[in-house]
C-alpha cells in the first residue's frame, strides 16, 4: 500500500500547527488528508467519510480534548492507528498512549510538536510495514457463552499458536512461545479474553495448561524428525501454581513424550493469585529441579513483580512491550529496560523483550545489551502447521548463507 493511497485524520486545533502537518504529508505523497480544529469536528468527519487510517492526534485543545476524542472514536471503531502529537510532558504522553492501547487503539507513537517530515514518514512507513504483513486477525466474541466455550474446549477448537523467540543480533530463533486462540467456525480466530474467563470460573485451565503442552512436545517430536530443535513456553496464571498435582503431571508428560524438562518454560502472568503458601512454591522448585524454566512474564506490569522476583526461583523475566513502544523518543523506557537489565545480570538470570516491531527499536536494544526479543520484527504468531515449515525454511537460508 503506498502512501497515496492512505486516509490521514490531523487533529490539531492551531491552524498555522494543522496547515503545516498537512502540507508535510502531501509533500509525502498523501492525497486522503482530513483536517479538524477538534474533537467533535473530528468525529463528524469519521462519521461522514469512515474509518482512517492513521490519526495524527493533538490532546490540548478547546471543546473536546484529544483524550476525549480517542475515547469515542475507539468506540465507534473509527481509528485503525494512532499518532499522539503534542507538546505536554513526555511522561504525560507516554500515560496518554497508554490509555490509547487500553482503549483498544494501536499507537504508532508519540511527537512534539513542531511536526518533522522525516517523523511523519517513519510512522507512515511502520503502519505500512505492519499491514503488509498482517496475522490471522484476532477478535473479542460479543455473544459467547459458557456452553460454547465449554464445547470449544472439549471439541479442540481451542488450538495452540506460536510465537518465536529470537537472539536480537543474529535474529536466530532460540524457542516459541504457545498462545491460545480459538478457532471459532463461524467468527475466526478469538483471543484469549473470549473465553478464559469461562475457564476459569469452571476451574479448567489445568486443562488448557496440560492439552498445549501435550501439543507442545508433539510439536517438538516432530521437528526433530526434521532436525530441528525446539523449546517451548506456555503461560501459566499464578493461582495455578497451587495445584498440588502441577509439576507431578508436568513430569507424567514429560515421560511421555521422552521430553527433557528443560523442553518447557511457565510463564506466569499477572492473572489470578499467587497462593503465598508451600505448594505453589513447591511445585516452582519441583519444575525447576526438572530442568524447567520459570518466567515472569510482562515484568513491571505487576504491583509485585519484584517481590517475585526476589523470593520465588525464576530464572527469566520478560519486559513489556510498552516499555520499548516509544524507546527512540522516551528517555524513561531507556532507564527503566537498562535498570531491570541490570538487576537481571546481578541476579544471573534472563530477559527476554516484547513487542520489537522495528528495526530502530532493535538497534537501540542491542545498544543496551538486551540479548533475546520476541515481536513482528522476526514474526507473528503462527498456527502450528506453519512454524514448522517456516523454521526450516528459516535454517535453510542460515545454511546457505553460511
């Protein structure tokens, strides 16, 4: 998709500010270029000419503010990306993105203003980039009920997909991440949040833990048949640490697929409540002693991160990608990646980076000393009948060019 051929929303309530971001763009080759002085005039323009592509979105303006507007327009589904652009504080902005991507929007980034072409042409070209590549779509099911999850899980429409792990300077694959989806037949690939609550208000997400490992290593076995080496990492809630059974079926598994331990990574997440109590932390030592990695996952995210960290025998902790969205704008980020960085080599353990999507964000990464990422940079998440190929095709050229 060129850049003619994108719809381009500047709000922005100076006139001189709004003129000059348009010319900017035209000079870029936009010719879809909508202009509003504020909120609701923005939103009149959506409503009478449909969704845009990229918003440019000033916050502090009279009438209805930038908040506001992003608000409503997530709402009507009016946005498919947005670009913060103002001059307040830079922590304020970062909240302010933030809010955008809880609200459902996908943030490009953030400018001050005055606006820059070089800027502009950036964030154009990494919208661009990400759609023209574009991963199974994932949707949120407005009318699923429980008796539909419940048949889901016990039809197999719940399916595992996969998400590379990547050594950030050779781009070399070092293991994959399983992700739930379901395939629902009418409406697609669902995400996650349509129907683990069902799983677990009924109490099943051993059972969704247990049928993607199971799928995991049959995975595995099968890329070893094509010599291809892979680990895998599943995604464990907290509270389901207190399963006294756990790590003994985790073993059992293991057994059966003639699977080392160290086959298999849990990342926790943020989800449900770590029983403080000896079996959670029984079963953590017990996976450990078999070879298991154990991951924090989305660190600093959660309000007890690091008491995890300090009390509990993780060996990985994975850094949200919110830190890194704005990485070249955002000294903050920069801080906070090189502190946990820090602690994590004072600690002898690993750190693994979300959410790389460029190669800037990979480079500034690299500059820190981060070692292993995971994001659309290298690939999105795969269905399982596509990663295999993929790696081999993937180690292929590694060979040739070798």
């Amino acid at each position: 998709m060129p850049l003619s051929t994108l719809r381009v929303l500047i709000l922005e309530d100076q006139p001189v500010q709004r003129r000059y971001a348009v010319t900017l763009l035209a000079h870029l080759g936009c010719t879809r270029i909508l202009e509003a002085s504020d909120g609701w005039e923005a939103l009149q323009l959506l409503e009478s000419n449909g969704p845009v592509d990229i918003a440019f979105c000033d916050i502090c303006m009279e009438g209805m503010d930038g908040i506001t507007f992003l608000r409503r327009a997530s709402q009507r589904h009016a946005l498919k990306s947005v670009v913060i652009t103002s001059s307040i504080a830079l922590d304020v902005r970062q909240a302010i993105s933030h809010m955008a991507t809880l609200l459902g929007l996908r943030v490009l980034g953030q400018l001050c203003k005055p606006l820059h072409e070089h800027e502009l042409k950036r964030l154009a070209g990494k919208y661009l980039d990400d759609d023209s590549h574009p991963a199974c779509p994932l949707h949120v099911a407005g009318e699923t009920n429980e008796h539909q999850v419940l048949s889901a899980l016990e039809n197999g429409e719940l399916e595992v997909f996969y998400q590379p792990k990547f050594d950030i300077r050779t781009l070399q694959v070092t293991s994959v991440e399983a992700l739930a989806r379901w395939n629902h037949p009418e409406r697609g690939i669902l995400a996650p949040a349509s129907f683990i609550p069902v799983l677990e208000r009924h109490g099943l997400m051993d059972s969704l833990l247990y049928r993607q490992i199971d799928h995991c290593l049959t995975l595995r076995k099968q890329a070893l048949a094509s010599e291809v080496s892979l680990t895998f990492a599943v995604n464990v809630n907290a509270s389901q640490f207190a399963n006294p059974q756990m790590s003994a079926h985790v073993a059992l598994l293991l057994k059966r697929f003639d699977a080392p331990g160290s086959s298999l990574s849990f990342e926790m997440t943020e989800t449900g409540t770590l029983d403080p109590g000896s079996i959670s932390l029984e079963n953590m030592v017990r996976l450990r002693m078999m070879g298991c990695g154990l991951s924090i996952d989305d660190f600093g995210g959660g309000y007890s991160s690091l008491q995890r960290l300090c009390s509990l025998p993780f060996n990985e902790i994975k850094i949200q990608a919110e830190f890194i969205r704005d990485l070249s704008s955002e000294p903050r980020s920069r801080a906070a990646i090189s502190s946990v960085l820090s602690l994590a080599r004072e600690l002898n353990i690993g750190v693994v980076i979300e959410g790389i999507e460029t190669v800037e964000q990979r480079d500034i990464l690299i500059t820190l000393g981060c070692e292993t990422g995971q994001g659309y940079l290298l690939a999105r998440p795969m269905p399982a009948h596509t990663l295999l190929p993929w790696l081999i095709g993937r180690n292929a050229i590694t060979q040739r060019l070798g």
